[in-house]
C-alpha cells in the first residue's frame, strides 16, 4: 500500500465514532491538567514579568513579592541579570521563548502520550477487527517496559539538550538542534506503545530492521504535525492509527510469507 493510500485508510479509520470516542478522552484530560496549570500560574502572569523586564532596562528599582513562588523569583534573578547588561540582554528574550516554547510542546506531546498509551490496545483492536481479522496479536515487553522505555528516553533526550547547546545560538541550525531530542523522545515512545501492543519480539526486529527508515519518515511526519499549536490535544489518536496500520500491513506480509514457506 502506498502511504498516501495509507493515509487515507488512517484517516478514514480516525473518523469513525468508534476511534473518535476515544480521541476526545486525551483531550479532555490533557485540556484540564494545561487549565489547571494555567489556574495556579494566573497570579504571576507573564504580563507581571513584563512590567519587572521594563523597570530593570529603565534603570528602576523594584521589590519582589516574598510571596510569590519560586519559579517566578527564579525568573525574575535570571532575567534581571541577564538584562543588567546590554550585551547579554537579547539572551533574555531567547531563554523566554525557548523555555515557554519547550514547555508547552513537551508538556503536550509527554500528557498525550502517557494518556494514549492507556487507550493503544483499544485502537489497534479496534483497527485488528475491522481490517485485519486474520492477524492475532502477540504483543511484547512487562509491566515495567513502558516506564523504563520512558525513563531511558528521556535520560537520551536530556544528553542531547546538553550536547546540542553550542548550536542553539545559531540561526536555523538551533531550529535543528531544538527540536531533534524532543522528536527522538516521541519517535521511542510511540513507536514502543504500538509495537509492544500488537508485536512480539521477533516480529518487531525483522519488521524494523528492515523498514526502520520508513518508520522513521511516519513519525518525523508525525512530529511536524504535533508542532501546530495544541492539535496534540487530540489527534494523538490518529498518531496511532496511522503507525498501527503501517505495522499491521508489515505483519500481515511476514504471515503471508510464512504460510507461503
């Protein structure tokens, strides 16, 4: 099947009621975790920051509330260094717009996929009954796998922020370098969520050893598609759709293979 055919099928497939029922629970709920975070934030709103950021570059003094929370003192010290001095002062800027932007794409795509990885076995079943009735599920891996996969990744992700820092100051490359750690941590995660579901071992190895790199174009195309503002929230969903039917059509030639043997 050719992937636009593929996508088509995946795409299909999401707007059933049967899958669209299960889209709306991880947007619910990753929706009420950003509300809540967003409730205990209100206080010390960016607009507060603000007014601190202009005071310090008009040479004015001011006082902090010893009330407010640690992160927003915290902040407030960095950026008041930072703006202190006219040379480092565009650095403020970058920390504020690297930092909201990571947090709020890793903040969305972690929630989702932690959420989604509940709900996986009743996509890939619900996809298993529909078009591949023949197929049986064998699935890998222990109860531990997920958290250890989860832990691992991140560990790797957290090494290449770190590494990749000398390519953040430069144009177009730190677009690059930003981004590649967040997309290996959901490219690990999504991929063993599915895999671990509806593969054993054997089938996983033999099926990515040879068609890896295209695994890797579906969930770098994934990723492009989880960088548009909040569409995470629930197409997260079809992210497991569409890998799910590429990996069942690998599986259903292996099994085709097997019987011709």
């Amino acid at each position: 099947m050719r992937e636009i055919e593929l996508i088509k099928r995946s795409l299909g497939d999401f707007f059933t009621p049967s899958i669209l029922k299960i889209a709306i629970i991880p947007f619910l709920v990753t929706l009420g975790i950003m509300i809540i975070i967003f409730m205990g934030v209100a206080d010390y709103s960016l607009s507060s920051l603000d007014q601190v950021i202009i005071q310090v570059q008009n040479g004015e003094e001011f006082t902090l509330d010893p009330n407010a929370p640690f992160y927003y003192a915290w902040a407030v010290n960095i950026l008041t260094f930072l703006l202190h001095y006219s040379i480092t002062a565009w650095l403020a800027g970058f920390l504020l717009f690297t930092v909201g932007t990571f947090f709020i794409l890793f903040f969305s795509i972690f929630t989702t996929l932690i959420i989604i990885g509940f709900l996986t076995p009743m996509i890939i079943e619900t996809l298993r009954k529909k078009h591949y009735p023949e197929l049986k599920l064998k699935g890998h891996g222990s109860l531990m796998s997920p958290i250890l996969v989860a832990l691992k990744s991140l560990f790797v992700m957290i090494f290449l922020f770190v590494l990749f820092i000398p390519f953040y100051f430069i144009p177009l490359v730190n677009i690059i370098a930003f981004n590649l750690p967040i997309y290996y941590f959901f490219h690990k995660l999504l991929n063993f969520d599915v895999t671990s579901t509806m593969l054993s071992s054997s089938e996983y190895k033999e099926i990515y050893r040879s068609q890896k790199n295209l695994f890797r174009f579906r969930t770098l195309l994934l990723y492009f598609i989880s960088m548009i503002p909040f569409i995470t929230l629930f197409s997260t969903v079809f992210y497991v759709v569409y890998l799910s039917n590429g990996y069942f059509l690998e599986l259903k030639k292996i099994s085709q293979n097997r019987l011709e043997v």
